[in-house]
C-alpha cells in the first residue's frame, strides 16, 4: 500500500536550494547519504487539472507537474519571507481557488505560493 508521497525539486544549485528549505522555511531533513537531504514537508494534497493540446500554455502539457506551497495568511507569510530574504511577489492575484503569489527558491526558479480559499484535503480522515 502507498506511504507516503515525495516530492523532487529539480535545482541548478542544489546547496543553495537545500539551504532555502533548511534554513529559510526551517523544514527539519535527514541525510539519505552524501548530503542528499529529504525534508519532512508539511502536509499535502494533489489535485488533477486538465492538459492541454496548446503549446502555449506549457504549463498544462503533458508531462508537466507542480509543487505549491500553501499558507494560513499570504500577506503575513510575504512579509515574514521577505524578512529573511526571500525573492516574493509581493503582487497578490485572487485566482477564485485562492489568494496567488510566487517565491523565487535558489537554483529552482520560481515557486506558487498560495492562501487556499478551498477546502483542505490533508485535513480529511482515513
């Protein structure tokens, strides 16, 4: 049966992006070996969206997944990141779902931050 769920960030700089999940967002890791760190995250949930055929919109071609980070609050997250040096967009856009910015993680490029405006599915039993 299915443990778990892992998550890859692919980086440029992999210290540098271990060091922003470390030190900047505090996520405590072990040592798989060799300085291959995994994080404890917090929870998470997946969600399915439709593909599309336009190359345009590669964000919604096939293989294309993504990783978002979630808050209670976003303005009181932006400011608390933008403390410790962290790269936000400060512009926040309501996307119906949720209340939308981005973080720029060291080596990685740019990551969704987003205040949920849905239901929480980490939140349900079983």
């Amino acid at each position: 049966m299915i443990t778990g769920f892992h998550t890859i960030v692919y980086s440029e700089d992999p210290p540098a992006t271990r060091r922003f999940f470390s030190e900047v967002l505090r996520w405590p890791s072990l040592d798989a070996g060799g300085g291959w760190l995994i994080f404890r995250t917090p929870p998470s949930e997946l969600g399915v969206h439709p593909s599309s055929a336009d190359p345009a919109e590669a964000w919604a071609t096939v293989p294309y997944h993504q990783a978002s980070l979630m808050c209670d609050d976003i303005e009181a997250t932006i400011a608390d990141l933008s403390a410790r040096g962290v790269d936000v967009r400060t512009e926040v856009q309501d996307q119906g779902f949720g209340l939308v910015t981005s973080l720029r993680v060291p080596g990685a490029g740019w990551m969704l931050l987003y205040q949920p405006r849905h239901g929480l599915a980490y939140e349900l039993e079983g």
